[in-house]
C-alpha cells in the first residue's frame, strides 16, 4: 500500500525528515495525511523531535498538499539527490513543535 517514515537524513544536514509513499492504486484516498499525520504526532510526542522537515518535488502538488495540510511552512528550496542520485530542486518545509502543538 505505502510507507510513511521519520529519518535523520544526511543531504539535508541530518535534519529528521518526514517522508511517504503510496502505491498508485492507492492515492487520492487520505491516507497519506493520515499515515503522515501519524507520524509526525509520533516524532513530536513520543520521541520528543522539536523540529520535523520535508522536501517536495515543486510538480507534486499532491505531495506539497499532504505537507500544508499538517502545518509545515515553506521555507524556500533545498538542492539535494533525488531517489535515483539525480541532483534536484526541492522544496523545503519546516514544522516546529511548537507549532504541532496550536495546530494540531
């Protein structure tokens, strides 16, 4: 069906990053937000993260959504590997704790 992960992710300066993938057949259905909200209640209550971030390609809207909807701001664009090595444009979220926490 999918996956949903938290990681300490070396390109982005072992900042822990949210990540999800959700198998074609599959998407479209809310369970990407609600396996990511899963996760990130997860980092922030259970292993005591302060800050969570993301990296979207900008053409995944779908992506970007699920991101927005949980809260994470924009801040800007971060230029890393992608899944296959290939040297991408990102965009780059940020969702504090503390803002888990009001928003949540």
């Amino acid at each position: 069906m999918g996956r949903v992960y938290i990681h300490s992710k070396p390109e982005l300066n072992l900042e822990v990053e949210i990540g999800y993938g959700i198998a074609e057949e599959y998407r479209n259905n809310g369970y990407a937000a609600e396996a990511a909200k899963a996760a990130v209640r997860y980092a922030f209550e259970e292993t005591g993260q302060n800050i969570l971030v993301a990296i979207v390609k900008p053409e995944n809207t779908a992506s970007r959504r699920v991101i927005e909807k949980l809260g994470f701001a924009n801040n800007g664009v971060r230029t890393v590997p992608d899944e296959n090595g290939k040297i991408c444009e990102f965009d780059y979220f940020q969702l504090h704790r503390e803002d888990w926490l009001t928003f949540a």
